[in-house]
C-alpha cells in the first residue's frame, strides 16, 4: 500500500524521529496506529452503555419520570464541587 502524508504530517514525522524520541519513521507510524486502536476501542467500550443510559432516560421520559431544569443543574454542579481538584 502506497500512501501520500500531507506536508505538515510529514514535517511532524520527521521532527518526532529528530527530536529523539523514535528510532525511525514507522516507529512513529506504528505509534500513532496503536494509538488509534486504542482510541477506538475506548470509544466502543464508552458507546454501548452511553446509548444504553439514553435508552433508559427516554424510557423513564416516556413514563412520565422526569427531573426539574434546576434540580439537575445543582445535581451537576454538587459533583463538581466533590471531585478531586487535583485533576
């Protein structure tokens, strides 16, 4: 398979094998790739129980279940004051 890079991909390639931190350019190729394998899997592990929960809240929605606008903003706002700072 032959693929072309657009320049600044490339300028990137090469300033990552100069800089030191790859002995060539597959090992940044070979990098990026794993990389994306990874990101695609978090994505499909994040997805199904995404589309789940939605499934449920529309469910509930349609049951007449529902949260007041306000209630939830302060829901949301008392996580954020219990999450660690730190991050």
């Amino acid at each position: 398979m032959s693929i072309s890079l657009k320049p600044e991909h490339e300028q990137f390639i090469h300033s990552q094998v100069a800089s030191g931190g790859f002995a060539n350019h597959e090992e940044v190729i070979d990098t990026a790739f794993r990389l994306l394998e990874k990101l695609h899997g978090e994505y499909e592990q994040w997805i199904e129980p995404t589309r789940h929960k939605i499934e449920l809240g529309i469910a509930e929605l349609d049951q007449g279940q529902r949260l007041d606008g306000e209630a939830v903003v302060g829901l949301i706002l008392e996580r954020f004051k219990q999450a660690p700072q730190d991050l």
